[in-house]
C-alpha cells in the first residue's frame, strides 16, 4: 500500500493479491466452470482521511493518480468526495468494480489457465461425465495437474472400462502410465477413482494408501510359512504322493493352504523371522511365521480353530492390535510373553515405537489391556516397546515349557475375558 502520514493506502497490488487469494481457493474459476452468472465485483479501498488529505494534498493527489484508468483497464474505479471549505474538495478513489469474467481473468493474469481449464474439463465431460463434475467442484487442483491430467483421465478410463478381479495394477495399459506414476499421483487419482467408480467398484473400508485393494485390483497373494517344530512332516495323513510325511517346513498361499489342515496339536505364531528359526523343538506343534498385520488375513484357515492358538508378537502398541485382530477370527488364541512382566524384565532392551497406535482393543485380556494401556499413556517412558528378538532365550524357553506343561488341560483352549 502506498505510505501516506504514517498511514498505508490501498494500491493496485494490493487489490490484485487479495483477489488472488481467492482465485487460489477456487473461487472465482469454480463458479465460472458452474457457469454461474457473472455478479459485479466490488473491492473496497484503504483511502486517505481528510487529516490526511489537509496534512499532504501532494501525496493524496500522487496516490490518486497511481488509480488513473488506461486503455483497455479491466476495472472501473469508484470515486468519492472528501475535504472541504478549509481544503477544498477532492476526488479520491473509494472502491474498484470488475464487471465481467473476462476483466478478472486480465486484472490476475489467468487467462492462458483459463483456457487450459476448459480445454481439460471439455475433454472430461465427454469421456467421464462424473470426473468432469469433480473438476467444477476443485478447479485449481485441476489445473496444478494440468501436466499430466490426459494422463490421469486415461488411467481412469481404463480402470473403470478394464479393470476387475484378477487383474494386476502392472496391467494398467496406458501410454506414459507406470506403476511408479500410479504411486506418485495415487491421491489425485483416489479422489477421480472414488467419484467415477460405481460403489461396489470402491471398497471404502481399505484405506487410500491400500490402491489396488481399494479399486479391487488383485493384490500380491498372502504367503504363510510354517515348520514343524518336532522335525516331522506337516502333511501327515494326507494324500500327498509326497514320501513320508511330507516336509518339515512349507511356505504356501493362505488359499492353498486353507484346504491342509496342517497337522500339529499346538501353533505358534511368531512375527520375527530369526524367532522363527530358533523356535525351541515342541512335540506335535507347528510354529507359524506372521509377518506382521498379513496375519490377519490368516481366517480362511478355519483347522486353525481345532488347535490350541499362541500369538507371540512385540510388546508394543501394534503387537496388541495384531493379537486383537487374530482373537476376531479365532477367539481361542492366547499370547505367551505378552505381559507386564516380560516387559519390566527386559528394561535394557527397551526401544521406541515410532508410530504407535491407540484404538479400542476390546479383545484383550484383562492383563493385557492394563500393558496396552501402560504403553499408550507413556507410563514407563514415550513410545515404548520390547521387540520380541530382545526377549532372553532362556525366558523363551522356560515359557514353552510352561505351555507344554498345562497343553492337554487347555486344548481346546477357550479364553473367557
């Protein structure tokens, strides 16, 4: 704003940013693509007083001046008397109008993306009426993906002509398209997909980091590996055409693997590879590899329900909310160094977690909610956790035992809590 006796008066800039602001929410381009009609545009001025006008007429009169019309200005300035008997009278600009579209396209300098706009949502509302509506709702977005919008349209296109079960996101046949360009743009195309796509095309409960679950795209098979911790065969009694018993150990689709039930009287289900391997020998049991939150995907394997269940995962937020998921499909499954006290025990081996989780587990325990809830409110320090690998084998060992001990009075293993 122009100086002017300490004060500060309102300058073409100034009106020309305020309008900006509001071009770069979408305002003005949003209701141009709705094709609502133009409503005159009036934008006050910060103007000077008649102390102001008395104390410096030549700086009012320079100031004046900066808001003279030229040829081909797209706006129309507003006038207003002020002063006086003592100082005369002037004529100062009061408020600027913008009466058209058009004008406000020249005033800011958008006229090249206005054009670029409609050509994008021209193209749109022929091929994806729906897509082309998300544009009038969020124009600038639009246009701050003006780069590579023919290629997105053509993702969407595709996806919703093409895609179905059993398909691949790396099948997506789209020049210029990768899978690296599906990742890089994911949320813009989440926001087309969500309102393009029919409802039962989108699957809502999968978040949007989740893509191809989302758009119901075939994703990469669950894997589940397992051994016999007895050295035996895993496919005892089964007609395998395998010698013997079969191996020992196995890594085989959740879907194939569903319709094996494995024998062992007892699995443990570690989440450390390494814990895994060194799982000490047990007759008749079966120590199974989780992988993390991929366990949870583990209900088709419905034998599972007839064995005694044991979750071993780290004692931390996400360990509780893994074990919370399992016990929704298999209720019976217990936790093993999952307390209180292997945690206290293991002080020099604590770590921090570096995103936590903190829902309602209603699944746990009664002395494994009171740990969840230890760690979610920091009791024993931020964000800690005791990773299962840092667990003393010895402690390992005397709670196998523990459980070989008590395994024929808990199998089947029901858990009341």
């Amino acid at each position: 704003m122009a100086e002017g006796n300490g004060r500060r008066w309102a300058t073409r800039g100034d009106v020309v940013l305020q309008l900006r602001q509001r071009w770069d929410r979408g305002e003005f381009l949003r209701r141009y693509a709705q094709e609502q009609p133009w409503e005159p545009l009036a934008v006050s001025l910060r103007r000077p007083t008649v102390r102001e006008l008395a104390a410096d007429l030549g700086a009012v009169q320079d100031w004046a001046r900066g808001w003279a019309l030229r040829n081909g200005d797209p706006i129309r300035v507003e006038l207003e008397p002020i002063g006086g008997r003592l100082i005369g009278v002037s004529q100062v600009p009061t408020r600027i109008w913008i009466d058209g579209y058009p004008q406000l396209w020249r005033l800011l300098g958008v006229s090249a993306e206005v054009t670029r706009f409609e050509q994008l949502l021209g193209s749109a509302r022929s091929r994806l009426p729906r897509v082309g509506e998300w544009m009038t709702e969020h124009p600038i977005k639009v246009l701050s993906h003006q780069q590579v919008w023919p290629q997105l349209l053509a993702v969407v296109e595709w996806i919703r002509e093409r895609s179905g079960p059993g398909v691949y996101l790396r099948q997506i046949d789209v020049p210029l398209v990768d899978t690296k360009f599906i990742e890089t743009h994911r949320s813009i195309l989440c926001d087309l997909l969500d309102h393009e796509l029919p409802p039962e095309r989108v699957d809502r409960d999968q978040p949007r980091e989740q893509f191809a679950a989302r758009y119901r795209f075939a994703t990469k098979p669950v894997q589940v590996r397992l051994r016999r911790l007895d050295g035996g065969g895993l496919l005892a009694g089964l007609a395998t055409g395998l010698p013997g018993d079969g191996p020992a150990e196995l890594t085989l689709r959740v879907d194939d693997l569903a319709g094996l039930p494995i024998q062992g009287r007892t699995v443990f289900v570690v989440e450390n590879e390494i814990t895994y391997l060194a799982f000490p020998p047990i007759p008749d049991a079966v120590v199974l590899f989780g992988g993390g939150y991929g366990l949870t995907r583990l209900g088709p394997l419905s034998w599972l329900a007839e064995r005694e269940l044991i979750y071993w995962g780290d004692l931390d937020t996400h360990g509780f909310a893994i074990l919370n998921q399992l016990r929704a499909a298999f209720p019976q499954a217990r936790s093993m160094l999952m307390d209180r006290q292997t945690f206290l025990a293991h002080e020099n081996h604590w770590g921090q977690e570096p995103k936590p989780v903190n829902a309602r587990l209603d699944l746990l325990t009664g002395p494994e909610a009171d740990l969840y809830r230890d760690l979610i409110e920091d009791r024993y320090g931020p964000r800690l956790r005791l990773e299962q690998e840092r667990v003393s084998f010895a402690v390992v060992l005397e709670a196998v035992d523990e459980i070989r001990r008590i395994g024929d009075e808990v199998l089947p293993a029901i858990v009341d809590w």
